[in-house]
C-alpha cells in the first residue's frame, strides 16, 4: 500500500474536449477515465496535496498543427470550446493549478514541463513525488512522466486513469514499456491511502 504524504502531487494531464470521443483529436474511451480521475482528485485535494491540471492552449497557427508543418489538426486553440476542461472533470476552487503548454507558435510541448512553470511549482512546494492521470499515454502523459523521471521525481502512472491514441499499432505498449524502463511505477487506486 503506497501512503499519500505532504510531498506529493497529482498532476491531470489535458482532459480537454479536443481529446474526448466527439473532439477534433479523439483519444478513444477519453471520456471513461473522469470518474476514476475525479477520485484521484478528490483524494489529493482532500488531503491537502496539489492537483495539477495541464492543457493545450495552442495559437491558431502553431506548430503541431497540419497546415503549419505538423501531424495534427487544429485543436485546443486558446479561449475555444475544444480547449476547455470537459465538464464532467472536478476541478476544485482551490489547492488547483492549470498549467498552460504549447503557448507559443514555433514550439511544441507533449509534457507538461516544457516551457511552463510546472517544475518551479512543485519544487516551491517540496514535492518529490508525482501522479500522472489523463491522456493521451503515447503522447503528453509519457511526455511528462519523462520529464518528471528527468527533473528528478518519482513518477507514479496511475494505470486506471490513462486512455492512449494508439495512432501506430502498438504506440501505447511502447510508451508503457519507455516509461517502466525509465523507471516510472504503474498503480491503481486501490494501492493508495490517505491516511
């Protein structure tokens, strides 16, 4: 049993309506995992941990995008509806951070440690360890597991509440594996406790 203590936070990884099942992006059964990550929510808020919550928050011409070099369509533009936390998602009025990545036009950002405060934020608050749920796995949640194994955290991937795009057969086994190898730990909810 894994005990939640003042040196860790849960870090919600852009449950945005682009990426839900009727977005412009779909991450398949995206919208399944918002109860599951509600309870996580719940539990750090509840106890007084950071809850983090990462979005796309991208100009109209940025760089990910097809018509400006990259593998995607336009989603999660600023201020639109598909950048939006889905509505179902808990956000709590306070002991939350959002976390804006992809700001900038000439520069993409799949973790949520690239060009944002993140890592300043939970340095400033003495957290070691960290909790990865959202999606999608072979993309912004591998990413920022990475980048938190890299700054020096212990990174939990909380396997019940992670959904994959899979655009390559086999992506997500994949990004499973260069997490477990990089030395990341997968949990469920019932191997957490509060108190």
């Amino acid at each position: 049993m894994l005990k939640i203590t003042p040196l860790d936070a849960l870090i919600v990884v852009d449950m945005q309506n682009d990426f839900m099942p009727n977005g412009v992006l779909p991450v398949k059964d995206g919208d399944k995992i918002i109860p599951r990550l509600n309870d996580y929510i719940k539990m750090f808020f509840s106890n007084g941990n950071p809850v983090f919550f990462t979005r796309d928050w991208h100009p109209e011409n940025h760089i990910s995008f097809k018509g400006y070099g990259g593998i995607w369509p336009p989603h999660c533009v600023k201020e639109t509806e598909g950048a939006k936390f889905h509505k179902d998602l808990f956000i709590p009025l306070d002991n939350k951070f959002i976390i804006s990545k992809g700001t900038s036009e000439d520069f993409d950002a799949y973790s949520g440690f690239q060009g944002t405060l993140l890592d300043n934020l939970l340095k400033e608050r003495g957290i070691k360890r960290v909790f990865v749920g959202g999606v999608a796995t072979d993309y912004c949640v591998k990413n920022t597991v990475l980048g938190a194994l890299n700054l020096g955290y212990q990174a939990f991937v909380l396997e019940d509440g992670i959904k994959g795009v899979n655009l390559k057969e086999g992506d997500v086994e994949r990004a499973v594996d260069e997490m477990l190898s990089k030395g990341a730990t997968f949990i469920k909810i019932s191997d957490i406790k509060i108190k």
